[in-house]
C-alpha cells in the first residue's frame, strides 16, 4: 500500500525519505521493490526512471502496479515500469500478503478465482481481499489483472504470438476484457504496443536457431521482460535477474543432482520434463549471464505465466543479491566466498511434491547415491513424456504410494517413510506448495513420523524460498564450515550463524560450495 505521508512535509517520513532518495538517485536496485506514483502526471513509474524527478508533494509510493492502477494512474511509457525483475519482498516476507502474491503470479486466479485463491490460503474470499487491499492497495483481483497485464505486454512487445493468442497465454478470458485492460492500463491498444515496442532502439528481432523458431537477441532488461518464439507448442523466453547473478552456481547445483531421462544439465544449460496446470511440458534454461534464456515445449499456452514464475523461483531471480552479499561479507570469514562470488543463488524447485521424495531419499546418504536411486525409481514409475519419446516425467506421488516398496531401496524404515509421505501428499493430508506459511509447513512435515529437521529445513528452504534457514545438521555443511574458518560443531556453528540473520540460507550455499572445493 502507500507509505504514510504526512501533510507538512512528507520527507519526515523515514520509509517516505529512503524511497525518495532512491529516486533521486535513479537506483536500478529497487526497480520492482515499489512504484513511484505521480499525481501530477498521472503516471507510475518505476525509481530508476530518467524523466525529471517529481516533487516531493505530488509523489506517492506503492508497493504493486496493481495499487497504481487503483489509484487511476497508468503506467509510464518511457521507463516501461513492469518490465524489471520481480520483487523480492513476496519471497523475504512470509506473511498472507506474501503468500498470496505467489499464487497470484503462478495464474491461480486465472484457474480457480478468487475464491480458489482464498481456500488454497485458509481464508474467505472476504477476508483475504480485506488483507490485499489493506497490505497491497489492490484486492486480488486486481491483483491479477495487474499481472495478467504485464505478461500480455511483455509478450505484445517481443513476440510474433497473434494478439488472440496473447491474449490466451496472458490469461484473459476473452478479446474484449483484453482490449479494455490494456488500454486502461496503458492507454494503448494491443496493437499499438506492439508497434511503439518495434519501433524502439534496441529492439532487434530476426529469424535464426532451428527451423519454425524466431530467435530474440540483443534484448535489453529496459525492454520486455520477456520475449518469446514459438512452432507448435513451443516458446522462447528470455528472463532477467536481479544482478549480481549467479547462475552458473545453480545450474551446477542442478547438474550434480540431474535424474537420468528426466533431467539433463550442466554448467550452462538446464533441460527437464515437468508437469504444468494444462499438460507436459519440457523447459530448457540456458545462462543469459544477466538472467536466463529459456525454450519450453508447452501443452498450452495458459501454462507459459506458471512456467514463468517457477523458473523465476527455481533460479532466485528477483533475490536482492546487493543486500544479501553486503549482510554475508560483514563476517570476514564469508568475506572471501562473497567476493569470490557475488550473487550465490538460492536454488528452488519447479515441483515440490518431487522435492520432498528427492529430500527424502537423499537424506544421509551422498549426492551421487541418491541420484541413482532417483534416477532408478524414476526408470520405474516415470510416466513417458510423449508416445514414442525415451524421456520421462518424474513420478507422481500415487505411483510411489502404489509402487514404491517394490521400487525403493535402502532401509525398511526410509522407504517406509517415503511410502508414508507420497500417500499424505497424493491425498492431500500434507500439502507441500510455495504458498504455505513456512511454520506451518515445518510442523507438518515433523509431525510425519521419519522425518527430522534436516529434511523439514530443506523443503521450506527450497519450495518456500526460506532465507533463513541454517541446517547445522548438514556434514557437508559443517565441512565446507571449518574450511572458511568457522566451527564444525553444529551448535557452535549455529551460535556463530546468528548474526547473518536473515540470510542464513544463502550462507548455506557458501559454506556447501567451500565443501565441495579441494582442500588446500
């Protein structure tokens, strides 16, 4: 919602006076963080904007476009204020608010409506849009119009996607409704965006790749937040991230952990199978440097806005990698692996039912032996992607509860577990998902007899985007420790963890990757 202003002058505000500062100063860094309101203009822009800087009177802040809208602003035509990284406040912040925002940008609404959108939370319809309004500016609906808007926008201005069918993938439910959000929001017709986008300098489109594809290149951030090519079914993208960005990092991450026929990577590319609302898909991601490229084999085009906002969780793209280096490199024994690496990445996961099975079998035992199991029981259950294709889908949690103890091995006990696990998650007595509240999730999945803290840390690290989570428990955690320096007792190490608060997730990364380093 907006900052508090107060009438006599509104820079004695604190929260109103930073912000400011950081329009002034055109400080790219909180681009998405919130939106410069001008009430003069009756436009919003983004703070890093090059237009003539607002007085302090005619200014108001929001932390949505959607709160902007609602306040009968549209949003600025040079700067473009929805085509930056997304924030990273709905990944920091765990709260309905928070919650909600990562449903909303996986196209629930689109799907199930509002009042899908409330019971996936736990709450009425009318509470959880008291809650919106209050917290964001906009209730949920406008929430999603917002978005569905810049989806559509992105798309209009770096694609050969036919209006109607940009119209479809965006979400909208007809031409009309797609009409009248984007004029009200832009004052420009679908069409007319798309014209000014071409006629941009910068905004270079020409054919190349494989035949069928349309390859977008030299595609500034500036400019669309995304682009995409398609043939049947398939789309390009091209995705930013928050800079620095360590993308490397996580594509190594995904390499060492890669299920054979699901999964296929190494230090620059990243392809799988995957499950989406409308069908199979296969995504390949490939480092762009300052973000990601991608080209996904879609079954509908509905599903390329959830597509979009798991990669964008899968990579950590909106993380403020600015703070959380400068919080992590106070301690000097992070110091070197900061400046080694700026930007280290907080790998998510496109499926978190899968996620839990992958923690589960890969709990105690080594990153190489629990690929092998995964990749065994993935030979087993794995559904083929498409007749005819040696690819698969990773299992679903009814095949495992049906078949798993026939499948798995290792101890009686683990694989009891995981049966346990895959039957609560295939009925729906544990829900595993971005949305819930990371308390609530933890607590839930100790109560599941097996299963400890290093497993419940884990998931919530990863499929809530926790960043603060320190498994002390972890030996090679506690390894890559004592080679920075630090303790490798575990409460010792938790002690000496405290003040990197509240990115002691990212902290994680650095001391695994110093585990896997040679020794000196």
């Amino acid at each position: 919602m907006t900052a508090p202003q107060l009438a006599e002058d509104p820079l004695d505000d604190p929260v109103f006076a930073t912000r400011y500062r950081a329009m002034l100063a055109r400080d790219s860094r909180f681009d998405g963080q919130f939106i410069t309101g001008v009430r003069s203009t009756g436009i919003y822009c983004r703070p890093s904007c090059p237009a003539v800087a607002p007085k302090p009177r005619n200014v108001t802040f929001y932390l949505t476009a959607a709160a902007a809208h609602e306040a009968g602003l549209r949003a600025c035509k040079r700067c473009l204020p929805d085509a930056v990284p997304g924030s990273p406040e709905w990944d920091l912040r765990d709260d309905l608010a928070a919650r909600a925002m990562r449903l909303i940008s996986d196209g629930i609404v689109e799907r199930e409506g509002v009042p899908g959108l409330a019971a996936r939370l736990g709450y009425t319809p009318r509470h959880l849009t008291r809650v919106l309004t209050s917290e964001l500016g906009a209730g949920p609906l406008a929430l999603a119009r917002a978005h569905r808007a810049q989806v559509a926008r992105a798309l209009l201005s770096a694609t050969d996607l036919s209006v109607s069918e940009v119209a479809f993938a965006s979400g909208f439910g007809s031409i009309r409704q797609f009409n009248d959000t984007m004029r009200s929001v832009y004052e420009r017709s679908p069409v007319e965006l798309r014209d000014a986008a071409r006629k941009r300098p910068g905004h270079i489109v020409r054919s190349g790749g494989r035949p069928g594809f349309l390859a977008i290149h030299d595609m500034p951030i500036e400019r669309p937040v995304c682009g995409a090519a398609r043939e049947v079914g398939t789309v390009r993208l091209r995705l930013p991230a928050r800079t620095p960005f360590d993308g490397t990092g996580v594509f190594a991450w995904l390499a060492a952990r890669a299920i054979d026929r699901v999964e296929l990577a190494d230090s620059h590319r990243y392809e799988r199978t995957l499950r989406l609302p409308a069908g199979p898909a296969v995504v390949v991601l490939a480092d762009a440097g300052d973000g990601l490229e991608i080209e996904a084999r879609l079954s509908s085009l509905a599903d390329l806005p959830p597509l979009v906002a798991r990669v964008r969780r899968l990579f950590d793209l909106d993380a403020d990698a600015v703070a959380i280096d400068a919080a992590l490199r106070a301690d000097a024994r992070l110091a070197g692996s900061v400046a080694a690496t700026p930007g280290v990445r907080l790998p998510g996961t496109l499926d978190p039912h899968e996620l839990v099975i992958r923690a589960l079998i890969g709990q105690q035992v080594s990153v190489a032996a629990a690929r092998t199991a995964l990749s065994r029981l993935a030979a087993e259950l794995g559904e083929p992607l498409f007749d005819g294709d040696a690819r698969l889908l990773f299992p679903t949690a009814d095949a495992i509860a049906a078949h798993g103890r026939r499948v798995l091995r290792g101890p009686a006990a683990r694989i009891r577990t995981i049966v346990d696990v895959a039957k609560r998650l295939a009925s729906g007595d544990l829900v595993v998902a971005a949305e819930r509240s990371r308390d609530e999730l933890t607590a839930d999945l100790l109560a599941v007899p097996g299963i400890g803290p290093w497993t419940a840390g884990y998931v919530a690290m990863r499929v809530t985007r926790a960043p603060d989570v320190l498994l002390v428990s972890d030996l090679a955690l506690r390894n890559g420790a004592e080679r920075l320096g630090l303790p490798g007792d575990a409460s010792a190490l938790a002690e000496a963890g405290r003040p990197w608060a509240p990115w002691r997730s990212y902290a994680s990364m650095h001391l695994w990757r110093a585990a896997q380093r040679p020794s000196a």
